[in-house]
C-alpha cells in the first residue's frame, strides 16, 4: 500500500467532512493539517484539488525475489483456476512521467500481473505519473530490480515467453503468435530497448506503420501490444 505520510484540509471544507477525516486519519496515525486553499494550490498547482492533498512516501515496489516467488506459485496453481494467462510488462530506461503512467493505465486495463522497472535511468513514481495513469498505478503489482535482464531470465525459467516490441524487426505484431505467457518489453523512448536487453527476447515484434511516420509513443505502443496480447490469450 502506498503509505500517506500527511493529509492537508482545505480548512473551509464543511466541518462534518473535516470531523470525519480527522476521526479516520485518527485512527491510522497519518497527520493532518489545515491550510487555506491558496496553500494547496501552491503546493499541486491545479484547482482541482477538491480541498484535499496528500504528501506521500515512496510506492513500495517488490523485489526480483519477489518476482520469482510469484512465477513459481502461480506455476504451482492449476491451469484452470486463472482466467487469463500471465501477462508482465518490463519498462525499460523510460524517462516521460506521462508516457510512464499511460503505460501504467494500459497495464491496468488489460489486467496486467506485473511491471518490472529498473532501478537505474528509470523515472520513479511520481504525483505526475500517478496522475497520469489515473490512479491505475494502485491497482498493480509494481517490481523494481537492479538488472531487467536478470528478470527476463527469471521469467523465461518460469515458463513466460518474452516479447519485445521494437522497430527492428520484419515481423509485425498482427503476424506473431502471443498466446500463452508473456512478459512485453517496452524500450525507452529515446533508443529503444537496450541490446543485452533485446538479445533475451524471444520474440521481437513491431506494430504495423501504414502512415507517414515511423513510430509511436510508448505508451500508444505498449496500449495497442497489450491489447493484441489478450486478444490472442482470450481467443
């Protein structure tokens, strides 16, 4: 759980929500203060507020332990008890917080198990990205490792094939056989995934381009795999 470290009142909101926030914060021990309006506008730089904001402390990500604990007991559980296949995402070296948490809204609306970051030349959880993934980012499992590669290998012994979506290849995405579990790589914005990266892929894929431009957006990019991916897992 993303902890809140203190909770800041517009101090003319009605005084039964205020008693009513201060009786739950009460009980949870996270501190509230009462400021003017002007203060919360300074401080989220947006009027839409709705009189309340919350410092908070830093998203608690599992570990690459905790990957492999998570593969090995979802491996142990019969066939027929999960819905839908395994489905991860790696984000690798993405710097945009808003390509960040649009690629963490797709996630979340293709029911993606995890998303592996690394913990270098990556851009954390931010207000922005939270923002950006429109609370999506409560709703998954997050993994920051220090090496994607090393993930990978340990999603590949776990029985995940490996899907990276890049420009570098002949193979388009509407061509590819994406059922059973994957794991998608989504490369940096700037130059793509990196090489020790790609070479652990099993499958490198790029999505079809009848325009006049070369490319997409990670995020857009990461939406349009991850929705092929369940399309062909459902069917």
């Amino acid at each position: 759980m993303w902890p809140v470290i203190e909770l800041l009142l517009d101090e003319d909101l009605p005084l039964e929500t205020l008693l009513e926030l201060q009786d739950f914060m009460s009980s949870t021990g996270i501190k509230i203060q009462r400021v003017p309006a002007s203060r919360l506008l300074e401080l989220c730089r947006a009027e839409d507020h709705q009189g309340f904001l919350a410092r908070m402390g830093e998203l608690p990500c599992r570990s690459l332990e905790d990957l492999e604990r998570s593969l090995q007991s979802r491996g142990a559980d019969s066939e027929n008890s999960k819905p839908l296949p395994p489905l991860f995402v790696v984000c690798d070296r993405l710097q945009d917080a808003h390509n960040f948490g649009a690629i963490l809204r797709c996630c979340d609306a293709m029911k993606v198990d995890g998303v592996i970051i690394g913990e270098k030349s990556q851009v954390s959880v931010t207000p922005h990205v939270a923002r950006a993934s429109a609370g999506a980012v409560n709703h998954l499992t997050l993994y920051r490792v220090p090496s994607l590669a090393d993930a990978v290998v340990t999603m590949k012994r776990n029985g995940l094939r490996i899907l990276a979506a890049t420009e570098k290849t002949d193979t388009l995405l509407w061509q590819a056989d994406s059922k059973g579990s994957l794991a998608v790589v989504i490369g940096s914005e700037a130059v793509g995934i990196a090489p020790d990266l790609l070479s652990e892929c099993d499958l490198q894929i790029a999505i079809p381009m009848l325009g006049g431009v070369s490319s997409l957006n990670a995020a857009v990019a990461a939406g349009i795999v991850l929705y092929e991916c369940r399309r062909q897992q459902m069917s």
